[in-house]
C-alpha cells in the first residue's frame, strides 16, 4: 500500500527525478523528468542518464562508480546540458544512493534542478547603443559608476540606468558578470587592454 502511495508521490512531484541503477540506466522518471527530455516516462526507462543528461566535467561523474562500488552514501553532484523541447537548457543532476539495505549495492535517485537555457551561439557580436559599449569597457578597465560617468559625460545616475538595462538584457546579476558577458557575447574585444569595444 505504502508503494502505492509513493509512485502516486512521485509521478505527482513538480521536481524532475528519476531512479536508476547504479551504472546509470534510469528504473523509473516521473512525467516532470520525462517532459525536460520531451518524451514520456516509460520511452525513458532503460535509458543511459548520462546520454540523456551530459556531463560537462567529467571528473564529476568519474568519482561515482568506484565510490558506489564501495557502498559509500555520498551525495553526488554532476553539471549537465541536455537538448530539451524547446533547445539546449543548462543544470544539475544530484544523485543520491537508495537502498533497502546497507549491503545491498544503491540505486540512484537522481533529481534535476534547471538552471535554464543557453543562449543560441551568434557568429556577430551582440550590438549596444555606442555608450553602453564605452561604459563596459570602462567597467572592464576597473572604473567606478563615477569615473565611468566622467568620462562618457553621464551623471552617475544615467551610467545605472544603463547598466540595469543590460544586466536585465543579458540576466546578469552583477558588474562582473556584466562585464563577463560582454566580452562572450562580443560587445568588448578580448586580448586588448585596456578594454575597448
């Protein structure tokens, strides 16, 4: 009864989770595991986790086996991308070793945690206003919202308003991950310093 009331739990549960062996073919994924890889539960069930759900070191996923082999309970976390319904999305998988009992070699309960989705790889630098790009590099070459505001002839007021609006363009949650950004999606030219646009 007990079993029942669990599966009823987990197909319910908004988490995407699944259980596996202990070499990784999935046992079981509720609907929420199933719709991340747009298929259904059972066309996942024998599946590879890691073919599903690919590592982005290595290492990670390398420490697993030989740690399970040893019966240790560890919880495990691996870094993964995955081609999801609506393209390639970026998150966790942690797998945690279950059991009936301690001999037993685990299984792996395997829970997704999204972190979203990437953004699609452009040949052509993202354009900004002429302004924008001259406060990022200054940004880059270590100026304060006052230096930067000086010398694009900005009050200090004016540089955040355009620094909000990027960091809400590209979801960057501070300067230097502003900055980082920048120069990847190639707003600022790697290589020269100091830093120009």
């Amino acid at each position: 009864m007990w079993r029942n009331r669990a599966l009823t739990l987990f197909d319910r549960v908004s988490v995407p989770v699944a259980v596996c062996d202990a070499y990784g073919a999935v046992l079981l994924a509720n609907p929420a595991m199933a719709a991340e890889c747009g298929t259904t539960p059972g066309r996942l069930r024998g599946r590879d986790v890691l073919e599903l759900f690919r590592p982005q070191e290595a290492t990670q996923v390398e420490r697993i086996a030989p740690a399970l082999r040893l019966r240790h309970r560890s919880r495990y976390q691996v870094s993964v991308c995955w081609e999801g319904p609506g393209g390639e999305r970026f998150g966790e998988l942690t797998a945690d070793p279950v059991s009936d009992t301690v001999e037993e070699t685990p299984a792996l309960l395997v829970m997704l945690r999204v972190r979203g989705e990437r953004e699609p790889l452009t040949h052509e630098p993202v354009r900004v206003a002429p302004v924008q790009a001259r406060i990022l590099a200054l940004l880059a070459g270590g100026a304060t919202t006052a230096r930067a505001a000086k010398e694009t002839g900005l009050s200090a007021d004016g540089v955040t308003y355009h620094l909000r609006r990027l960091s809400a363009r590209w979801s960057a949650s501070n300067r230097t991950e502003l900055v980082a950004r920048a120069y990847a999606l190639g707003v600022l030219t790697p290589g020269v310093w100091p830093p120009g646009a």
